[in-house]
C-alpha cells in the first residue's frame, strides 16, 4: 500500500515535460516545499526527444502558467528518486485534473507504469471518449 497525501495549496513552477510538473507546496503555518516534482500519476506523454513531445510541454504550459494553484493527491513517491507520484486537479471542486485533460486534448495516453511505456501517436489524435485509469 503506498501512502497518500494531499496537498491542497500547491503552485505551478514550471515543467520538465507533459507528465512531469514542478511545484511549490504550501504546508501551512509558514512552511513550504520548494521545488517539487510531481510524475502525473496514470499517464504517459512522449518525451521531449519525441515526435509531439515538445508540442505536449508546450500545451501543459500554456494550460497552467506559472503561479497556478493546484490540488494534488500523491499516491506516494515514484520509482526516481525525488518525485511524487500525483492526481493534480486543475480547480478546486477536484472535477478536472490535469491528467484527465492531456488524455482528452490527445497529449497523453493512459499508462499504470508496468511494462515500456507507451508513445503517444503522432500527429496526436483527440480520442472521443478518455479511458480513466485512476
């Protein structure tokens, strides 16, 4: 059982890539974790060297500039060292995530990260109805 965690003040600092965010989490009574990086849990974007991989930062960019707030959930630290694995909602009714969004807008693919992690077609394709994997 991996443990949870939420963190419902966490702002946007930037991002390595699609599925790989940096954040500043607000602990509460003055106390802050500076720079964390959070691995979208249940998604896979191509990597920069990729074809559309680029194009998929870009748009998670564009989606929640820096200074954003942001709900995350971790679902405990990723297999590299230093990242959370997270659900990180885009409001704060907790009714969109970032995830759910990439999937949607065909930056992303769902992936539970057993086994090569799959590529996201290029040029992408905006499925008509995402697979919730979380």
């Amino acid at each position: 059982m991996r443990d949870i965690w939420t963190y419902p003040a966490s702002y946007m600092v930037g991002n390595h890539d699609a599925d790989t965010i940096t954040v500043n989490i607000d602990l509460g009574q003055q106390q802050w974790t500076m720079g964390r990086n959070v691995r979208l849990f249940g998604v896979a974007a191509n990597e920069l060297k990729d074809p559309g991989g680029k194009e998929a930062r870009d748009a998670v960019s564009a989606k929640i500039p820096i200074g954003t707030k942001l709900y995350i959930i971790s679902r405990g630290w990723d297999k590299y060292a230093g990242r959370i694995d997270g659900v990180v909602y885009l409001d704060p009714d907790q009714a969109i995530t970032l995830q759910s969004w990439l999937i949607l807008e065909g930056w992303a693919v769902p992936w539970d990260g057993n086994g090569k992690q799959p590529k996201v077609p290029w040029p992408r394709v905006r499925p008509e109805e995402p697979e919730r994997v979380w």
